[in-house]
C-alpha cells in the first residue's frame, strides 16, 4: 500500500484498529504457526549504526525450539472504511531463556536478534576470493552456500575484484565481515534484513541524499507526536581532516597520498571547519578494506566526508506507534518552537513497545 494512504491510517488513528501479532517459522523462514495468544509481551529496538541492527524482547507462554525457529512479528492497521494494511517486522533468532523456579503458569521471557546474527559465526578456515570474482556475484555465493535468502541489487554486478582478496583463520573473520567488506568495496550498503527475513543490500546514498518518507509536525491539529521531544546540536566529534588509507594487511608498501592514500580537508565549510574552530584540526583516519583502486578510495571517501562533516542535530522524541519506520529511513521534521522548520533527519534508531506504549525516535540531521 502506498505510504499515503498509510499515512492517513495512521494520521486518523482515532478510527483505527490495530491488530499485533508473532508467527512462528523455521529456519527456512517457512511459516510453522501464529503464536499471538501465547506472547505476553514484545517490543523491537532497530539501530542503523550496530553491526546487527534488529532487536526483540519477548515474553511467552509456550517453549518454543529456540535453536531452529524464528519468531516473526506483526501487525495489521485496519479503519472503519475497509482500508487495511499488513506490516511486518523482520525475524528474530531466539536465545534459549532461563526458567523460573516455582512460576506458575511457566513463562519464558527471553531475547533475540535479527538473523544477520547467524552470519557473525566465525568462518572457521582462510577464505579466498579470487580475483576477477564479481563483488556482488561473492556476496550471493557466500549466502546461497550458507542457506539463506537473499535479494542483492545489481547495480555494480559487473564490478570485478582486482586482486585476491583472502581472510586469514581468525575468530574475527566472520560470514558478516567478509559480505560487508565486499558490499562496502563498490560502495552498497552493509547486509540488512528486510521486513520478511531475506538479506538486502543496495547501493548506498549519503544521509543527506535520503528522500523524506514522513512529515512529523507540531503546528497541526492533530498530532501523533508526544510532548517529550529532546533537541541538541552536537559539534564535539566532527572532524574537519579526514584521512582514507587503502589497507591492505599483507601489503609491504607503504601507502602515499594518490597511491593508496586520500586525504580531505575542510578549511572554512561550516561550524567545523579548521578556520571556526580557531585553526584546531581534528582529524578522523579510516582503514577502508578492500578498495579497488584510487579512485574507488576518493569515492568512498567522499561519501564519508559527506556524512560527517557538519554537526549533528540529534532530537529524541516520542510518537504514536508509526510501522512506516524500518531501515535507514528519513523524516521531514516542522517544529517551529525548537526552531525547526521542515528539516530532513534521518532515524538514526527507534523503539516500540507493542503494548500502547508511545515509539521511541533517535534522529539526526546532518546541516
């Protein structure tokens, strides 16, 4: 369904009825049973910033076989017009909970996380990806031979690694960190889980370049924004130097700057330039794996740059449960008694509770 006619779903919620829900699957993400009458409780936490970026908290009252099911939540919008929307919210790998000695009826109150968790076991052995392997073609060998889902976008199919590319025996080296590193070299987005359970990545664009999914404003008459909103400017860890470095961990050259090594500096762009700050220079070095050549080294950088140049606008605020949010999503915010005036933020993180309880909204915007 498009998102306006969910906006006005949610928008109208005075007319609307919601109904949460959890499946039960297996590991093949193949539908078992939906468990709804036996959860308690449950809530979900998603940051775009971990490394593993869903999270569960659930109270059941059935034992489930933690080890190979998955729990899969949702819920449905539904108005008094006969307009209903179906929103899913990932799938979530379950640790085994501990049992309460005398509790009666026994409950199990455990947590889990989404299932890039299964990708951080280390590899176990080297791994080689020889060069002229497709980037992205490595990436879909790597998770067909593993078992799992996938839908990777092909924009940068074509893109070939130059040289072999191996990971030494390491506890370290796991599944996770070698589909990113290969994502992260033609610049995609790192490996996420979408609403249905199946990795996801695509080409990445800068925060600032997110398109607004959403208008958060105060000066309506209605609103689903609570009265709690937290607003801050935060310039404290902005660097204004920027060095990229080509690492190689098995190359005995050392880098220079066009050969390997990019070098950025802001002199006078912002607040946080060399020259605002007084001529202090704060510096920000990244070893970026796995870069073709010095070109892909200048476009990454660039990208990063983009990202962190500026202060942070940070605002913490309340709303009424909104499933429009999943992953890196951006909003448009018009609160003029903060004296923000439809600015674009991006969702750094959120919360919701799906017992009544307001979502919680981490957002930042890049100025």
């Amino acid at each position: 369904m498009a998102p306006g006619v969910a906006e006005g779903l949610i928008r109208d919620s005075y007319q609307l009825s919601v109904t949460k829900g959890v499946e039960l699957w297996d590991a093949n993400l193949n539908f078992v049973e939906d468990i709804t009458d036996e959860v308690r409780d449950w809530s979900i936490q998603h940051n775009n910033f971990r490394s593993v970026h869903g999270t569960i908290k659930i109270k059941l009252s059935k034992e489930l076989m933690w080890a190979s099911q998955v729990v899969h939540p949702y819920l449905i919008l539904d108005d008094t017009q006969g307009t209903t929307q179906r929103w899913e919210y990932g799938a979530f790998a379950l640790t085994t909970p501990a049992l309460q000695l005398f509790e009666t009826p026994q409950e199990f109150e455990t947590t889990g996380l989404d299932l890039l968790d299964w990708l951080r076991s280390p590899i176990g052995s080297s791994y080689k990806v020889a060069a002229g392997t497709g980037y992205i073609a490595a990436v879909e060998s790597i998770l067909s031979n593993l078992g799992y889902s996938y839908g990777i976008d092909q924009a940068s199919a074509s893109a070939q690694l130059a040289i072999d590319r191996v990971w030494a025996i390491d506890s370290n080296n796991t599944w996770l960190k070698v589909v990113n590193a290969l994502l992260g070299a033609v610049t995609y987005r790192s490996l996420y889980v979408d609403r249905s359970g199946i990795f996801r990545s695509e080409p990445r664009i800068v925060e600032s370049g997110l398109p607004s999914m959403w208008t958060y404003d105060t000066s309506l008459d209605y609103t689903i924004v609570a009265e709690n909103v937290a607003y801050a400017i935060d310039l404290y860890g902005v660097p204004n130097k920027w060095v990229f470095v080509n690492y190689d961990p098995e190359s005995t050259t050392q880098p220079s700057e066009g050969n390997g090594l990019y070098t950025v500096v802001n002199q006078s762009d912002g607040p946080a330039s060399i020259d605002s700050r007084g001529g202090r220079i704060k510096t920000r070095i990244y070893k970026l794996e796995d870069v073709k050549d010095q070109s892909s080294l200048v476009s990454r950088g660039d990208r990063i740059v983009e990202d962190t140049k500026f202060p942070l606008n940070r605002v913490n605020m309340s709303v009424g449960v909104n499933p429009i949010h999943w992953h890196w999503d951006a909003v448009t915010l018009n609160m003029s008694q903060l004296g923000i005036l439809n600015t674009k933020f991006t969702v750094h993180s959120w919360k919701v509770n799906f017992w009544g309880e307001d979502m919680q909204l981490k957002l930042r915007s890049l100025t």
